[in-house]
C-alpha cells in the first residue's frame, strides 16, 4: 500500500523554522509553516520550534491563538524542540511560566547554566546542537525516554507527543534521525 502523502506545519511565529524544510522533504513529507487558525487545519503533526519560549507564549496570546493550538496539540501528533519543549511540558521552573501541558515532563528552563549558552553533542550519532536549553528533572508515568545525555534525559515521548532539549535542525545531514523518528510516528497514524 502507498503511504499517505503527509505534511508537517512548523509553528512560525517565532524562533528556528525554515532549517526544518530539508529535514522533512528528506524524509518525503511536505513541510509547512503554520501561523493562523486555517493554516492548522491541513496539518497532520506540528512541529513547535525552538526560539524563546516567553517571545512564543506572548505570540500566542496576542493572536488569540492559545485555545485553537491547545486543541490540535491534543489531538495530533506534535514534538517540542527547546523552547518547543518547555511550550509543552506540565511544568516549568526557573521561572514558572504557562504551558500547554500536554506532555508530563519538568522542565528547568535554561538548564546547563550560563557559562554553557551553547554546546554540540552526538545523539544517537548524529550531531546536535544545546542552545540555552531546558533539562528535563522530571518525567511522569509513561514517559519514554529516547535519548540521555549527561545522564539526563533529553528526548523523550508518550504516545504521540515528543519533545527533545536539542536542536537536530541545524545539521545539514538530511533527514535527523529525529526527524525520521517524528514523521514515522505521523505516519503510524498514533
Ligand atoms: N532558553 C530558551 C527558552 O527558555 C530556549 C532556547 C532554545 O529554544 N534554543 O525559551
């Protein structure tokens, strides 16, 4: 049987967008940046990137914009990146901040500290990229972790909704693994 056709809308209000494209034509979906109400309607997962949180979170409510994501957050598959992630999480700390709490993790925002702004890593062989990035201190029940580095987790997944602490997007090695992973996981139809 042929796969469905899918496509990917990368949340562009803000923050690291079009460096997806190659990453998800790689992978043969058709990539899409998303900002308005009917823009969300065609997608079949979402991708929230990374960028600043507070900029996003500030974004979405002048837009008026929080109930329409909140909605298709549950129901589709999506995945935080970075600010992505802790846009996600059910709790943030350092400081507290509204979420949409769909994925039971903590996160501590700008977690490795200011001496390390930035750092490279390998995951699962591929390089990446830590910018002022979150840690994950907690995960709740059926949280499933892809990938540790550091001994903390920094992918993680339940059911259809991934998060990970990294950036793979700036790679130019197409697609990331995790890119893979994610539109895999659309595809499944979970
Ligand atoms: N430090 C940023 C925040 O708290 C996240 C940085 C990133 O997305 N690369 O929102």
């Amino acid at each position: 049987m042929d796969k469905k056709e899918i496509t990917i809308g990368v949340l562009a209000l803000q923050g690291a967008v079009e460096l997806h494209r190659p990453h998800i034509e790689a992978c043969g979906a058709v990539f899409k940046s998303v900002k308005t109400q009917k823009d969300f309607e065609e997608i079949d997962g979402f991708i929230l990137p990374g960028g600043e949180s507070t900029t996003m979170l500030r974004l979405i409510k002048t837009f008026g914009l929080w109930d329409v994501l909140a909605k298709h957050f549950s129901e589709k598959p999506v995945w935080g990146i970075c600010a992505g992630s802790i846009l996600l999480a059910e709790k943030v700390t350092n400081p507290e901040q509204d979420s949409f709490g769909i994925l039971p993790i903590t996160v501590q925002r700008n977690g490795y500290g200011r001496q390390l702004d930035s750092h490279h890593a390998e995951i699962e062989g591929y390089k990446v990229s830590f910018i002022r990035a979150p840690v994950i201190t907690e995960v709740g029940e059926g949280v499933e972790i892809l990938a540790e580095h550091e001994s903390q987790p920094v992918w993680v997944r339940k059911g259809n909704k991934v998060a990970s602490t990294f950036h793979p997007e700036l790679t130019d090695a197409y697609p990331s693994p995790m890119h893979k992973h994610f539109i895999d996981l659309v595809q499944s139809g979970l």
